[in-house]
C-alpha cells in the first residue's frame, strides 16, 4: 500500500452537531443514522455526537 492508500484508510473523526433544542426522539433518530455509517458513534446530548468514519477519501473541492 503506497502512502496515499495508507491516506485514504486512515479513520477520520467527525463532529456531527444538531440544530439546538432538538428533540430527543429525534436526537435517537440521528444517532442511529450515524451507526448505519460507522460502528463507532460517541452521542455527545444533548445534540452532537462524534463519529469515526474511514474508507475512500472523499473528492475535494
């Protein structure tokens, strides 16, 4: 694997906030969309969460 591969698969932690105020069925709701990306999702209530994504790099812009 050349250094731009070993790039590409390093994990990658994104901070996901919500909207304030936001409900907490609907906070669930986001929380389980984020597992269906990534079996690491750390909920951060009352609206953000951090999730650790990895895979193909993204396109730039």
């Amino acid at each position: 694997m050349g250094a731009q591969e070993a790039a590409r698969a390093k994990p990658t932690v994104t901070h996901v906030r919500c909207p304030d105020r936001l409900g907490e069925e609907t906070y669930r709701q986001v929380l389980e969309l984020l597992a269906g990306l990534s079996p690491i999702v750390q909920a951060l209530p009352p609206s953000a969460a951090l999730v650790e994504l990895k895979g193909p790099a993204l396109p730039r812009h």
